[in-house]
C-alpha cells in the first residue's frame, strides 16, 4: 500500500516488485492514489501479475468528476472538426499499438490473441466512424407564420457522463461509449472493468496521445463499491452508459433518480433456433461460434439451441463431435478454439450453473474444470453440453456467461418463438433456416434486439444500431451507429426573431 498521491508524467511506473503500476488520469495528469493497488490477474495463468492498478477513493472520483465539469464549458466549445481531429488521432495510436495492446488484453481477460487484435482495430473503426458521423448530427428548421422569425432546433452536449463498462470487451464496449459522447461536445468520467483496467488504460492513453485537453477523459480505477455512488450521482453527472450485468444496471438505476440519462446495456439468455429444413453443419458451426468462442462470455453469445425434434438427434450428435474437437489454451497460444474464464468469480458461478444443470439435465458431454499441464494454472471449463433441457430450468432461464449450451427440443416454428421469447431477456437471437417465409416471419415475431438469420447471436457492426430488449437494455437510445450519438444530446428549441 502507498500512502503518497503523486502524480507523474507517465501513467505507469515498474516499482521494486517488478509489477508495473498504473495510474488513474485525471485532470490531465496521470496520478496515483492515496488508497491501495490492486492486481490485475492472468486468467490463463494465475501466477501471471499483469498490472497493478489505483484501488482509487471516493475522493479521487469525485477530482475526476471536477475535472469533467470543469472542462465541459471550453471542450464544447471547441470546433467539432478539431475534436474529429482528436479521434481520428487516437484511432491512429489504438492502431499503431495493436499487437502490444492485443497481448496485454489476451493476458487480462483470457481471449484469443486474433479476437483480441480484433476488438482493438474495430475500436479504432468506432472512433474514425464518429469522428465523421457526429460531423452529420444536425437540428431542424420548423415552419412558421412570422416572416420575421427561424424555429430551429439545436443539439447540445449533456455535460458530464459515466461510462462504466465490462471486461469482456474492455476497449470496444469503452470507444463506443467514449467516441459519441466525446464528439458531440461532452466531457467523461471512465471506470473501466476491476477485471480488465489494462485494456481501459490503453484506450485512455491513445485519447492522451492524441491531445485531448486536460479534463475532457478522466480515468479511474477501483471498485464498484467505492468509487461507483461518486460516479453515478446527478446532479454533477448527467448521464450514465453501463454496460454490464442486469443487477448492477438495475441497482444503478434505482439509486440516481429521474434526471439522470441512463443506457443500461445488460445480459442476456440468447436463443438460436435450428428449423428442421437447416444446413445442419452450418447450425453447429453457428452454436459453436456463438457458445464458445470468448468461453461462452459474449453478452450476445448462444446459451439456449432450440432444435426442431425431426433433426435433434443428427444435429445433437454432429454438436458433440464437433465440440470434441476444440482444441482449449490460453489466448496467447495460436490455434487455440478457447480460453479460460476470465476471473476466480466466473469459474465458481459457471461451476456452479453446471451442477445445478446436472441435477435438471443431462449433460452429453464437457461441463467439468480442465486439470493437467497447461491447465493447473489457469480457469478452464470444457465445454458443456446439456440435453433434455426445459423451460423451466434454472440453465434455460439465468445467464450462466460461459461455456454451456442448453439444447431444448421444439416441434414446430411457433413452438420454438413461443419458448425463445419466454425469456426475461431480449439481447439477440438467431435462427437457422432455408424458408425465406420463415426469415420474414421471425424478424416480427422474436423479442429481441439483435435479430439473426443464419448468422451466429453473437457480433455486431460499429455502424448499426446495438441493444436489447426486456431486461437486456433500459434504454431508448441505442448504442453504435448513428443513433449511439442520440444519447449524448439534448435538444434546445430556438424562436429567433430579427
Ligand atoms: P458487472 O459486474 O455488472 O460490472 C460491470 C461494470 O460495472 C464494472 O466496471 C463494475 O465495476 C461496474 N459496477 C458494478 N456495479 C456498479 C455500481 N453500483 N456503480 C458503479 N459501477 C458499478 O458485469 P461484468 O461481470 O463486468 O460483465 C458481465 C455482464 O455484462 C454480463 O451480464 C453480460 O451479459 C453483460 N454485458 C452486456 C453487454 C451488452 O451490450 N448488453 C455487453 C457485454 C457484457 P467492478 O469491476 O469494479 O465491479
């Protein structure tokens, strides 16, 4: 524990223990602490310290707040243009350190070294499309009765807003938040996840790098239970864009009133639906993609197949052969098919759902913790498949975030969107299917957000709308795209006469 708050030209520092140390940033300077460190861990190989982070205080929340409002006046100010500028440098930097900042995300957060580089390029994507796109956010002109007069709506930026995000996209869930808010005229407090800060330090860096001036990001580390009421409360913050678990989202929620903008961006319990007319290996290779790959850990990722029961058996067998053949390591390691779970807390909870789901199901295949060389050190599940799944179940009902598949028998199309939507959540669903009748007929009847057609749950384009519905999502305004831009204006009506 340092008792010093010091600040440094740098933002990480190799002490005596040869951990680096990371500091938080704020007000334009990169800062430590008075409170403890905390250490990011190697899911893949727990002995591995990949950083040491400011556990910060209550009190360094509420300088990085400060610091937010008080450069919100100048930097909404600023040309747009010269805030693209801004982004578009940043994107360089994310680019130009993506191999580096692709290892250090694989070894906090256990995804592979390729989806890793990835997340950084197409974060890099998000910040060049808003640099671009919040150029193009304009008000309207209203027609009126008086010569003398212009109706006209203007855009403005909200002030300061929180973005709090996940570990299992640490840099693409942040740019698509930060970018937005950023470019059109608002200042930023980011608490990344206490799982994956490394990756959310990168990302602060490049905006840095870039030139941003001094209190528009702020960046701090530490936990929920301590910085999170400072980060959270109106009327200093104006709005706040989470994403993580429907809990917290909901605790949130409840705890910072009416006035406070929220996007809550939550979990999920993604349906893949395989008709009895499916390309039958093109539907495992989409239950496999969409499961396992990230170890199940995608908020859009498959966790319930409802198969129609004409080809259940073909299907189930061709899965589990499939699924055989995964070859599981760490990310750093090429040609692996999946990692570990990311932390201590999500092997136990996926343990868990899996003897839950032992004692409701059968379990065809995986399902148990990976021992042996390679494997001691790390958090490894195989992965898990469960048949004679019901409704009812606790493992058709809760997102369990890993790497188990429920398979659900269905015997006809209504039956299988009646058991996909009798679901609390509604982030993506997918279905697998020839009948273009069928395609149409899904897009209006499934109760989602993300809908799929022989496409797997999981991804999703920097430049289209992205969000859920029922309790995967609180918010009107969607995040990506265009539209992601909504949630970070207000609209001002102006009656201007001569
Ligand atoms: P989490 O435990 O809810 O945490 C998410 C973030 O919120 C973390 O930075 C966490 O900080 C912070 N946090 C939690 N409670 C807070 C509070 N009261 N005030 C302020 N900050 C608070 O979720 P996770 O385990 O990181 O991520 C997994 C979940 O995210 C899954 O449910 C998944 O479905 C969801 N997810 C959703 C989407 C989507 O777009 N819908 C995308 C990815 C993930 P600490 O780390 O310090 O606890």
């Amino acid at each position: 524990m340092s008792n010093v708050a010091m600040k440094s030209a740098h933002g990480s520092d190799v002490g005596h223990t040869g951990v680096e140390e990371f500091q938080n940033y704020i007000g334009g300077e990169w800062c430590s602490s008075k409170a403890e460190r905390f250490d990011n861990i190697n899911p893949a190989e727990t002995s591995d310290i990949v950083g040491r982070f400011q556990a910060s205080s209550a009190e360094d929340a509420e300088r990085a707040v400060a610091a937010a409002s008080a450069a919100f006046r100048s930097w909404k100010k600023m040309p747009i243009s010269k805030r693209a500028v801004i982004l578009n440098k940043a994107a360089d930097h994310l680019e130009a350190h993506a191999d580096r900042t692709a290892r250090e995300m694989t070894r906090e957060m256990g995804k592979s070294l390729g989806l890793a580089k990835d997340e950084i390029l197409r974060s890099a994507q998000t910040l060049r499309f808003y640099a671009i796109e919040g150029q193009t956010l304009s008000g309207e002109v209203f027609p009126n009765d008086d010569p003398d007069m212009t109706v006209y709506t203007l855009r403005e930026p909200l002030g300061v807003v929180s973005v709090i995000t996940p570990w299992n996209f640490p840099i693409s869930i942040p740019s698509r938040k930060i970018a937005p808010a950023l470019i059109t005229g608002n200042t930023a407090v980011f608490k990344p996840s206490s799982d994956a800060p490394l990756s959310g330090y990168r990302l602060a860096e490049a905006f840095v790098a870039a030139g941003l001036p001094k209190g528009v990001l702020n960046f701090v580390t530490g936990s929920a239970a301590e910085i999170g009421p400072a980060i959270t409360v109106p009327p200093a913050i104006r709005a706040i864009s989470f994403t993580g678990s429907t809990a917290a989202g909901e605790r949130i929620c409840r705890s910072v009133g009416f006035t406070t903008r929220t996007q809550m961006e939550l979990g999920g319990k993604n349906p893949l639906i395989v008709m009895d007319d499916a390309d039958l290996d093109h539907a495992v290779d989409l239950t496999v993609k969409g499961g396992f790959s990230l170890a199940g850990q995608a908020c859009t990722g498959t966790s319930r197949v409802l198969v129609m029961k004409q080809v259940l058996a073909e299907f189930t067998e061709r899965l589990v052969a499939r699924v055989k053949t995964l070859k599981i390591g760490g990310g750093l390691v090429a040609g692996m098919d999946m990692g570990p779970l990311a932390t201590a807390r999500q092997l136990e909870t996926v343990l868990n759902y899996i003897e839950i789901g032992k004692r409701e199901a059968t379990l065809l295949h995986g399902g148990e913790r990976l021992t042996g060389a390679g494997y001691d050190g790390g958090y490894y599940v195989a992965p898990a498949i469960f048949t004679g799944v019901t409704q009812e179940m606790t493992i058709a009902r809760e997102e369990i975030f890993g790497p188990v598949i429920a398979i659900i028998e269905v015997d006809s199309y209504a039956d299988a969107i009646a058991k996909a939507n009798d679901s609390e959540y509604g982030l993506s669903a997918a279905i697998v299917t020839r009948n273009p009748r069928v395609m149409h007929d899904f897009a209006d009847d499934i109760q989602s957000g993300t809908v799929k057609i022989n496409r797997t749950t999981t991804g999703n384009l920097v430049n289209a709308p992205f969000g859920g519905l029922k309790q995967s999502s609180t918010s009107t305004f969607r995040e990506s795209g265009r539209t992601g831009l909504e949630f970070y204006t207000q609209t001002k009506t102006v009656y201007r006469g001569c």
